[in-house]
C-alpha cells in the first residue's frame, strides 16, 4: 500500500481508504468490525464516515456508525489512524438531526463534533468535513442550479470561524469539504487566506469511469489550491462490478435503492457499464480491479474510497493495489468514455 500527502496537511492517506456508511444497517457490528481488521491489516489507514450514517438515513439509525467504529478504534494504535468524519448540512428530510435547525454556525458545529468525538471514543478528528454546502446547490443528482432556491445562509468566513476555535482546542485537525462546486472551493480557500483562518486540505467528490465531471469541473482549482480529491462512489453504484451486465439482481444497491440511483432515468448507465466489463475481461482482469485501478491513475485522486457490505468483497476491492493498467488499455477506457460520457446521475 502506498500513501499520499493529503493537501498541503502533513497527514499521509492510504491509497485505498474505508468507506463506512453501510455500518449498522446492512451490517452489523461485528461485520463491521471484521472488515475494520482486515483494512488495517492491508496497510489502510484512512476510515470516513460521518455523523448521518448509515445510509439511506432514519430517524432511528444517524450516529450508530460512528458509534460502531468507536467500539473498534479504542482498542487500535489511534495515531496510527486517520478517522474522517463529517457534519450534515442543511436538508429539509433530516428533521431529527439537531431538531431539523442544522447549520454550518457555532452551536451546531459544536454540538456534532462533541457528539462524533463521544461516538467515536477518541480526543480529536483527523479531518472533519463539512458533508454537503450550508447554502443551496444542486446535489446527488439535481438538475441545474436554479436561483430561485437560493437561502439564507451562514458566510463561509463565519464557518472557518468556528473551525478555528476547534482547531485551536485540539478536537479536530483539519478541514475538508465534500459535495462541493467549483465556486465553493475558491470561495473556501480565498477567504482562508485573506482571513488567517484554517483551509481546506480536501474535497470528497464522487469520481469513477462512469462520473468523470471532476476531471474538467474541479482538477484545476484543486491542484492550484492543493486540496487532495477524496474519490467516492468509485464503482459507480456497484455497475462498475460486471454484476449488472445483463439485469439488477435482487438485493443488490441498485435494487434496494432505486429511489435514489433512479437508473431507470438514464439509459446508457447499464450499457457504459457492461462495456467497462467487457473491456477488463478482455485484458484478463476482473472489472472491479478496471474501475479501482483506473481511479488509482488519476494525478488529482488522493485516496479512494470502498465500501462494501461482505468482506469477501472488501479483499477482492484491496487487492485491485496490484493492478496497473498501460496506456493500451487506457485509451480503450478512453474510447468507451468518448461513447457513453458521464452517463451517471
């Protein structure tokens, strides 16, 4: 395993890290808690979640993932560990997060690191991340921006702020921000640097070869300003997988949550997917190995993010460290992409 230089911090990230969200829904504790060890064991050191999972999000289940990796994380070397948590922002659906009222400001800033820090068992954050804008954008598949949602919303400066107090206090080390746009990360950086205020070190953003908008919407800004991309989703809702080459099968996430994934809204998804498959078995690997190893390649991706529910699937994505992949058969994923560009929600 290799790791990298997460922005401009002095924390060195595995390239592979764990993805958490399904911990206390689809697994249980002692699951969870198996695919902890095995990570560890194969030099991972990053582990993200957040204060809302497991996901898709209950009134009943927020919190119970950080409360499962706490269990873990008091009998491992914690400075060993880099544990990634995360704030939930406005959404009007999460009404029992801080009674429906959350905001990136003071008191609920402080409130939900108090409440990660207890959950997890541990004195500090290694990167507490703010899980989507304070203010409105287009997420998780939205349309376009639209002005007429605009809201009230707490000033970026007022947000690093509270950050600061943290910082200093020792609760959380550094800064990083997820499902953000292009103008948000100037925003975020900038003000930073006018105001003395603590910046950004990372983005969490979906990348994969069915979603390649980071390439040309945020590489630049993020290279210039030295956040590392923390790639999540990066076999695109399992499709990457080569399980959906012919139909979605039964209990797959696909399957669970079509609500959510709405494949159904996006017709060359399926087909972009079994042509990635075809093109991995061609050059005799599995298309797991395709899809992680290629987001491997990207200069702007600092780590990758895998989440799976068995543990089986956990050592077949670790093993993909091993694969790399020639120009040859990148310019095949190339071609494919040149005919189903970005077909992803």
């Amino acid at each position: 395993m290799k790791y990298n230089k997460l922005g401009d911090s002095d924390l060195l990230v595995s390239q592979l890290g764990l993805g958490t969200m399904t911990y206390g829904k689809q697994n249980t504790l002692e699951e969870a808690h198996q695919q902890l060890d095995y990570a560890v064991s194969q030099g991972v050191n990053f582990i993200d979640t957040s204060e809302t999972y497991p996901f898709p999000n209950t009134m009943e289940t927020p919190g119970i993932t950080e409360d499962y990796i706490g269990q873990w994380l008091i009998h491992q070397q914690r400075a060993q560990l880099i544990i990634a948590t995360k704030i939930a922002g406005v959404h009007p659906q999460l009404t029992w997060i801080r009674n429906g009222q959350n905001r990136i400001d003071h008191a609920n800033v402080t409130e939900a690191v108090e409440g990660s820090l207890k959950r997890l068992q541990t004195d500090y954050i290694d990167l507490y991340q703010i899980h989507w804008p304070d203010r409105y954008v287009p997420l998780f598949g939205e349309p376009d921006y639209d002005p007429q949602r605009e809201r009230d919303t707490v000033p970026i400066a007022e947000q690093l702020e509270v950050f600061a107090r943290l910082i200093q206090a020792g609760k959380i080390r550094y800064l990083g921000i997820s499902n953000e746009t292009p103008w948000g990360v100037c925003e975020f950086c900038h003000i930073a640097q006018q105001l003395n205020l603590p910046k950004i070190v990372s983005i969490q953003h979906g990348f994969s070869l069915i979603n390649r908008k980071f390439h040309t919407t945020l590489a630049e800004m993020c290279r210039f300003n030295h956040v590392g991309l923390l790639a999540y989703n990066p076999l695109g809702f399992g499709i990457l997988t080569g399980k959906y080459v012919s139909e979605i099968p039964k209990n797959s996430r696909l399957d669970l949550f079509k609500g959510i994934y709405c494949p159904d809204d996006y017709p060359n998804l399926l087909e972009a997917g079994r042509s990635y498959a075809n093109l991995a078995h061609n050059y005799g690997i599995k298309p797991v190995h395709l899809a992680l190893a290629y987001v491997r390649t990207r200069w702007f991706v600092t780590t990758t993010i895998i989440g799976t529910t068995k543990l089986e699937q956990l050592q077949e994505n670790l093993s993909s460290i091993d694969v790399e992949l020639d120009e040859a058969i990148l310019k095949e994923i190339d071609a494919i992409h040149r005919r189903y560009p970005n077909p992803t929600p």
